[in-house]
C-alpha cells in the first residue's frame, strides 16, 4: 500500500566540524609578531640610550644633580620657538674655542638668547666622550625639547636648576650643527609662529612654554638617527 511520505534518495548534507586549528594558528603568529615588536621596541630604546650617554658620566658642581633621562624623555613635550629658548653652550671636548663656534651657529638658526659661552665645570679635563648633553629643569623642558631636535645623539639630562635656561655641553664627538631637514622644517614653522606673535608679550609663551602644534611624524623623523 503506498504511503502518503515520499523519501527521497539523497542523503542529507553530512555535518561539517569546525576545525580551529587554522584560527588558532594565526593568532599564535599574530600574537608573536606582536611581542617580537615590543621587545624589538624595547631594546632598540636601550641601545639607543646607551649609545648617547656620555663617558664618564658628568660631575655635577656643588648643590645641583644630574639625572639622565631616556632618548624619548621629551617627546610628549611641545618645543617652543628658538628665539624663546635661554641658552648657554658648555665646551666639554678638548677643542678650544668650540664653545663659541657653536653658540654662533645656533644664533644663525634664530637662537638669538645665547649667554656666554664656557668651558663646562662637570668636565674639568673637557673629556665628554660622547656627543654632547642637554641639561634642562622642569620649567626648562620646552626649550630642551626644541634644542633635542637638532642633533638626536645628544644625551638628556634633567636636573635641579628653578628657571627654565637651558645648557647644551658638546662633547667630543660633537662637530658642527646640522639639523635633519625635519628639525629645520620645524625651526621655520616656530619662528614664523613667533613672529607673528611679536609684540604681544613673552606671557603666553611663559605660562606652559606654549607654541604651534608640530605633527607628531615630522617631530620624529627629526631625531631619527644613528647613534
């Protein structure tokens, strides 16, 4: 007696098991990649804070302390125009007069408050082998962010000083100033900042070191260099 349920011929489709390996390989791959460039980070940081520091370390005169700060202690800080940037050059390499040669060229890059240029008293024997250091307090951190861009081989070093004058000691590695294209493409975009200013007064900048937004990318590639 035929039946009222018809049953077809084809099987039904057979149930796929999901697989996940493929899935959980990819993010094992993703997840090393991931710390292979942290550590990558962290160690080039390392390398290139050794590769600055200066050898020996500077001696500071009585009553101040020198801490040295990382490459990148900066870089949340904006710099402000050149012309706001109180400044002394310090000779800690055995060439004589190399003070005043570097004071010079940073007055033709629009660093026109430059105090008189001297022998540096945290190396009495001017035996910095090294670069060369920043030297800044924390109301000075603007001015020595804006003298960091010129030469990114240069030691940081925060220390105790209340006003915000900073000193930049040339080492015996230190030759002449040559800015990357980027540092001087900022130096332009601050000074005209500045003059456009002229005129208003010196509080905006005293209150917070302020100055024109730079891009984030152009403010790294100036500093990006070999040490």
């Amino acid at each position: 007696m035929p039946s009222g349920i018809r049953v077809s011929g084809r099987g039904s489709r057979p149930y796929r098991k999901y697989r996940p390996l493929p899935a959980l390989i990819l993010i094992t791959l993703l997840g090393g990649f991931s710390l292979f460039i942290w550590f990558k980070a962290l160690h080039d940081g390392a390398d290139i804070d050794a590769a600055v520091r200066c050898d020996p370390p500077a001696s500071p005169p009585a009553g101040v302390t020198y801490t040295s700060a990382g490459h990148d202690a900066l870089n949340d800080v904006n710099p402000i125009p050149p012309d706001k940037v109180a400044f002394r050059v310090l000779n800690a390499s055995q060439a004589r007069g190399q003070a005043a040669i570097i004071t010079e060229e940073l007055r033709q890059l629009g660093f026109n408050q430059a105090g008189k240029p001297a022998d540096d008293p945290a190396y009495e024997d001017r035996s910095a082998n090294c670069r060369g250091q920043i030297r800044y307090g924390d109301n000075g951190a603007p001015a020595a962010r804006t003298l960091s861009l010129l030469d990114g081989c240069i030691e940081l070093i925060k220390d105790n000083r209340k006003d915000a004058s900073v000193d930049l000691a040339i080492g015996t590695q230190f030759g002449s100033v040559l800015p990357r294209r980027e540092a001087m493409r900022i130096l332009d975009e601050l000074a005209a900042w500045s003059e456009e200013r002229r005129g208003q007064g010196s509080g905006e900048l005293a209150a917070g070191g302020s100055g024109p937004e730079i891009e984030p990318t152009l403010l790294q590639a100036a500093r990006s260099t070999s040490c």
